[in-house]
C-alpha cells in the first residue's frame, strides 16, 4: 500500500508538501499541486479521511445539489465534478434539491460538508448567509436566476455565444424568431433568456435589421416544450426556434413530428448545451456547445481554493455580500451547425 513517502519521492517534493495538497493549502503551487495529486493517482494513494478530518476539522465532503437526475446535460457535469473532487482529495454527496426543502436541506448538511456546489439554483438569502457563516463556499455552474446570484460562479458567456448563433440567423434569412426556455426568474436557464434579449439589441444594431421575438416559457423540460409547442396557432409565424436546453429542443422536435412540421423546412431548431441527444435526432440539431468537463473542473478548482481561504480566515458578512467577492468565471462556447437549421422559409 502507498504511503505519503512513496508520494513525495514520485512527485518530488517533501512529505510536508503533500500534507498541504491533501489539506488544500491554497500557498501551494498549482503546478506543484497537480504533480502531487498526479502521482496520488499513479500509486493509488488513498488518505485517512478519518484521520485528516479529526486533524483539519474538516469533513472531507462536498455536497451537490442536482435539479433533474434524468437530464443527461447535468449528469455529465455530475460524472466530471466526481472526477474533479476525487483529484483533489474529495468525496462529493449528491443530492436532489428542492425549494420548498431547503430549510431541512440546510440542517442535513450543517457541519457535514467543506463546500456545496449549485447547478444553477437559486438559493435563498437565509440559506446563503448559514453557509457563510460556517466558512462554507459554495461555487455554481450555471449562473443562478435573479434570486440567489450572488454566489461564485462558472458558466457559458450566453450574451457572446448568442451572438453566434443570431449571427447565423439573420445570414440565413430568419427575421421572426421564437426563444423557448426558462420556468421563471429562478430557474437557471432565465440568465441564458436574459442574455438572448440582449444579444438580439446588439444584433440587430450590428446588421441593421429589426428582429421579431416571440418568448415561450418551457421550464427546460422534454414533455413541457412539447405540450407548450403542439398548443401553439397553426399560423404562428416564426422560422427558427431557439431553445434554452437541449431537452426543450428535442421536446419541440417531437411536437413538429406531431404537427406535420417539416424540420428545418417549415421551422429550424436551434439549441445551446449539445448532449448527445442532439446529435442524434432526426435532423440533428444544431446548436451551442456548452463545455462541461471544464466547467466543472474549474468550478472544483475555485471551490478548493475558496476552503483553503475559508480556514485562514472568517469571511464576514458585508465583504462576502459584496459584488466584488463573487467570482464570475466565464467560457467560450462554439456554435454547432447542424440540419436542423436552414435558410429562412416564406410563410403565407
């Protein structure tokens, strides 16, 4: 069995230096910190969490809060955050988050865990300011909705990654687009339907065109988008749909089979996360690809630097609320042609 000597004589460093990896020293040098975990790795080096959780008082677990276990897009971030965490010396406890449980969500976690993860949720003030107070950080991937924004943050630059994609539309002719999306302002796909509404002002004062857009609320979900789609007038009128998720794009699929909507004939489909599904449809669909392995590998870089931080000092109240302390990572997102996009149709 492997023990920190064998560690410290593969990656060449001391001992000391892989006690302050497996505690999360943030003086400790990046390059320094993956060579420890890389040979961590090599020699199947497992710590005594037991042991360091006495000596640190820490736990050794994260906590992450899943919205919908049956979305393929936030199962992928979950499998690369277990990975991420287990580089860093961590075990992660899933969890399904409900709103109206957060109170008892709360007490499960108090003194369980060194840091939560959010997958866009919007967390209440009450809640936010608990963990605060017990020096535990909490990092989100996906912006947050309007309620609960202000917790650190890594996700897709939406207002750049729109842009591409109107970019594209008004070349193919598109004048009259639909966004389909959000459950309300504290869903984590509002920020995306907020950052299509501004990419459409800076696209149409880029090209010189007026852009007609219809705003369809789905709640990111397959059966919603259909039903929302099939309820929908016959003479609707927009050429492209636009959709939030993947989920809602495939759901919108479905529903123009249903209709009799030739895809992308009588409507294009375009989509802003690319799980597998998307590829697979038929057409395919088009869409924005939406990084996950490096969004959560940073997120997990940022949630182990920010509990390294929280065990030097106490953060207080007023510096942590400030927009300042907040750290907003954002990533580019390449845009995605596929066969469900196509040259504007002339409807009657």
């Amino acid at each position: 069995m492997a023990t920190r000597n064998d560690v410290a004589r593969l990656a060449g460093v001391s001992v000391a230096v892989v006690s302050y990896v497996l505690n999360n020293k943030s003086f400790v040098k990046e390059e320094t910190r993956r060579r420890v975990l890389a040979a961590m790795e090599e020699l199947g080096y497992t710590p005594n969490l037991t042991a360091r959780s006495l000596k640190t008082r820490r736990s050794g677990q994260l906590a992450v809060l899943a919205n919908f276990i049956g979305n393929p897009f936030e199962a992928g971030i979950l499998l690369h955050l277990e990975e991420a965490a287990r580089r860093q010396g961590y075990m992660i406890n899933y969890r399904s988050y409900d709103p109206d449980r957060e109170p008892e969500l709360l007490a499960q976690l108090a003194g369980r865990v060194d840091g939560v993860v959010l997958l866009g949720q919007s967390l209440a003030e009450e809640t936010r300011a608990s963990f605060r107070k017990k020096g535990v950080p909490v990092v989100s991937v996906m912006t947050p909705g309007k309620a609960g924004a202000l917790v650190h943050t890594v996700d897709v630059d939406w207002a750049a990654a729109y842009r591409q994609v109107l970019a594209e539309l008004i070349r193919l002719g598109h004048r009259h687009i639909a966004y389909m999306g959000h459950g309300g302002p504290s869903d984590p796909l509002y920020p995306r339907m907020e950052a299509f509404a501004a990419a459409v002002q800076e696209a149409e004062a880029a090209a010189g065109v007026t852009l007609r857009c219809d705003w369809l609320a789905a709640g990111g979900r397959y059966e919603p988008a259909r039903e929302h789609l099939l309820e929908l007038p016959e003479a609707s009128g927009f050429t492209v749909l636009v959709c939030a998720n993947d989920l809602t794009a495939i759901g919108a699929c479905s529903a123009c089979r249903e209709r009799g909507w030739a895809v992308p004939e009588r409507l294009s489909i375009v989509s802003s996360e690319n799980i597998l599904m998307v590829s697979e449809t038929h057409p395919p669909i088009a869409t924005l690809d939406y990084p996950r392995e490096k969004a959560a590998y940073l997120a997990m870089e940022l949630l182990v630097r920010l509990i390294g931080a929280s065990g030097k000092k106490e953060e207080s109240d007023e510096v942590e609320s400030s927009a300042a302390a907040v750290e907003e990572i954002r990533l580019a997102s390449s845009f995605i042609p596929r066969s469900s996009l196509a040259q504007a149709p002339q409807l009657s």
